[in-house]
C-alpha cells in the first residue's frame, strides 16, 4: 500500500517499513539490522482503514499548527494504571509551577500557536497539581478558548470544593471541559486496567459532581482485548443516555507504550474493530461505515461517527459526509476545505455555525424544525483514535499530525513521536 518509516519495537532505531494488505487486513512490517523482521497489524478490516502517503502531509496541520497542545502538569498520579504511557504513581512528585506554564503559553502564542485556541492540561493527574485552578483561570486569561482537563475523575469525585472552584473559572461558558477516564463499569475492568478496585462509583460520582456543577464531561475510555472490549456499547449508551451534558465519548485502542510496553500488544485492537463493536453493541445505533477520517490530521489518526439526537433516538448523519475517497473531487473539495478550516478546533460548533448543519439537514430531507437543531449540543459523537507505539509507528502519521505534547524545553512535538521515542526514559 505504500512505504513509510517505523522504528524497531526492540531499538527503537528509525528504519524503513512497509504497509501492506493481507486476506483483507491491513499490516505494517519492517526489518532492523539488528533486532529481524517485525510485523504489526494495523487494520483487522481494509475496507475501515483510511491510509495516506507522504504527498498526504500536508493540509491544516502543516507547519506550525496544532489542533491540540498538550501540557503535562505533573507526574504524579493517584493511581498506578498499568496502562500508563506516562509510568505516573504517587512516587512521582514533579509538579510543574504555575510560571513554567505561563512562560511556555507566552512563548508558543508568540511563535504563532496560540491559534491553536484549545490546550490540554494532562500529567500524570492533573488534579492533584494543587495550582490546577490557577493554571485555568492563566490559560483563559491568555485568550485560550478552550481548556481540557485530561482526568481520572477519582478527585473531582471526592473534592465538590475543587469541582465548584472549576465551574467558578468556568463561569457557565463550557470553556472547560473534561476528558473522564471511563473503561467500563465492571470491577474487573478496573482492576486490570487501572489496578484498582470500586473505581465504577468513584467515575459514577464524578459525573455527577460535573453535571451538578454545569461542568461537561467527555468519556475516554482505554479498551483492551479480553477485558472491556464488550463494554463498549454501555459507555456509548451511557453518554447517549447523559445527552446533552455529555455529547462524546473517545475509545482508544490500548497501545503498548510506557508502563504498558509488553506482549499483549501481538493481541491489539484496531480502529476498524472498534468501529465494528461499536456497530454490534449498540443494535446499530451507528454502523461501521459511519465511521470516517476528519480532514484533520492523517485519515488513519482518527474516525468520527456523529449523530443528532431527537427524544433519545439517534440519527446517525455521519453517513451524509462526504466519503474519503471523494475527497479529491473538484465538487467536493470545498466542503472539505470549510470543514478543515473549522473543524480542527471546535468542531462541534462549527457544524452548527457554519451553514453545514443547515446542509447537512437538507441531506437528511427532514423538512423539519431546522432552527431547534441548530446547536451543537444536538449531536452526539463517537471518536476512535489509535494512538501509535514503536510497533506501529507510521512517520507519516507523525508528520500530519495535530496534537503536540509540550515537551520539557517547551517544543511542541507530535504525541505519539513524543510516547515512542522521545518521553524521558527515567521514569520507566
Ligand atoms: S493512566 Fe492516567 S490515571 Fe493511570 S497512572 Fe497514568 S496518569 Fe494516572
Ligand atoms: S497523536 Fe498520534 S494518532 Fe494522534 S494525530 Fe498525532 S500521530 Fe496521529
């Protein structure tokens, strides 16, 4: 299918790799002088893989833009997931201060990022930085449009004090927002995922503190083969069920980096079985095909199926979406154009105010009450990202890409690149 860069899983050394498609499914392989030949699946399903070359490099997210800018505020965690990327616990105690950020944000507006507009504030667990609510209020106060808090939930589940300080800062605006560690609501599932036990009501709380507090909450959920891949369906139900005070939810494939660089990574998931689980475990609520790439960094980063919800049904519209192959098409490039330009940083909001709701309800023939759509909190999406590791990593993907981690030298450098082959080894 085309030639590309990897690394070797043993080395970590840059070599040249192959993708390719076998009986229908999709894998990447490479050869070390060293370490031999490897092989990685990539796609379980051809037909839901979305590939780009490097003439496909280029786009929103050429030189010098970031979709996302992530910001590692601390190591420490209060959990010890075996799943780490980041090898955080409660031994770490780095914390950044309050004026490394305000620097690193001065310095990056400066250099043109600040159109970026949306920040991520990560760790480790970024509520337990006890300057959380300041670094906020900083980022808001630099003109940053949206900010992000990447979480586990445990305190915003056990802190109302911190959860109504927040929502302060927030002022009622959805300025803030928080991606909520979600895997599932069984026992095991947390026990093996996260190595901790009754964390199901600890997440169950946090919603509930969130909601109370006007705050919204965005499941992410880490699904692994042979433990939560079957709850699936109830984490999109849930979000579905909790519309619209939360209206999407992530399902990343576990990827086998940090904490988690082991051999279960010969059973991984892919993009294009999760699109088929989500499809099987909600009756159909979504089909695969209703999964596509966004045209924001490489097809093969992301897939997004959106709904617009009525009286608790789902209407799935991301089947209306211009299909990727068509991408090219003089008669569909513009829409694809409008879609880039608006898309990356809100895009939600975007459909909703840039006609293309309008447009896509005319697709849909509704010949309904338009104007009560009109929001963005109309919709519902279902996002699949397939981060990369050193089995997997594809150079044009990283070239593309649009979510940078803020290294320690304050550089912006692409998340997976920064996972596989440039996170301060100390820590694992
Ligand atoms: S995965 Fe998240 S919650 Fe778990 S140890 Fe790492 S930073 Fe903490
Ligand atoms: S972080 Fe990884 S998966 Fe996401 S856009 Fe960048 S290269 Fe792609």
């Amino acid at each position: 299918m085309k030639t590309t860069i990897s690394t070797c899983p043993t080395c970590l050394e840059k070599i040249p790799a192959r993708l390719f498609e076998r009986e229908g499914r999709v894998y990447l392989s490479k050869t070390c002088a060293s370490h031999g030949e490897t092989e990685a699946l990539v796609a379980d399903d051809a037909s839901l893989h979305w590939n780009a070359g490097p003439e496909g490099s280029k786009g929103c997210c050429s030189l010098n833009h970031s979709c996302t800018l992530i910001f590692e505020i601390t190591e420490r965690c209060n959990l010890t997931c075996p799943t780490c990327f980041t090898a955080s616990s409660p031994e770490q105690s780095w914390m950044m201060p309050l004026a490394e950020l305000e620097a690193k944000l001065d310095r990056l507006i400066a250099a043109g990022k600040g159109a970026a507009d949306m920040i991520q504030l990560s760790g480790g667990e970024p509520t337990v930085h006890p300057e959380l609510v300041d670094m906020v209020e900083l980022a808001f106060a630099k003109g940053i449009r949206k900010v992000y808090v990447n979480t586990n939930g445990i305190r915003l589940a056990r802190d109302v004090e911190l959860v109504r300080r927040l929502a302060a800062v927030d002022g009622g605006r959805d300025r803030l927002q928080f991606y909520l560690q979600l895997d599932g609501f069984e026992e095991r599932t947390h026990q093996l995922i996260r190595g901790a036990k009754g964390l199901s009501p600890v997440k169950r709380q946090a919603i509930h503190n969130l909601g109370e507090h006007g705050l919204f909450a965005l499941p992410v959920m880490t699904v692994t083969r042979g433990v939560n891949l079957e709850e699936i369906g109830a984490v999109v139900r849930m979000v579905v069920e909790h519309h619209p005070r939360m209206n999407t939810v992530i399902l990343q494939p576990a990827f086998y980096a940090g904490r988690y660089d082991n051999d279960r990574s010969a059973q991984r998931l892919t993009l294009s079985e999760v699109a088929r689980e989500v499809a099987r475990q909600t009756n159909g609520m979504f089909s695969p095909e209703d999964f596509g790439p966004i045209p924001c960094s490489h097809p093969s980063c992301f897939a997004l199926a959106v709904g617009l919800v009525r009286d608790g049904k789902v209407i799935p519209v991301s089947r209306y979406f211009p299909k990727f192959s068509t991408w090219k098409d003089p008669a569909v490039a513009p829409t694809i154009e409008r879609f880039t330009d608006r898309m990356p940083q809100h895009m939600l909001e975007a459909l909703a105010e840039d006609n293309l709701l309008d447009e896509l309800l005319d697709l849909l023939s509704q010949g309904d009450d338009t104007a009560s759509w009109a929001d963005y909190r109309s919709f519902v999406l279902v996002g699949i990202k397939p981060f990369m590791d050193a089995h997997t990593y594809d150079q044009d993907r990283v070239d593309r890409c649009c979510v940078h981690v803020v290294d320690r030298s304050g550089a912006p450098v692409s998340l997976c690149e920064y996972n596989t082959l440039r996170r301060p080894r100390g820590l694992l």
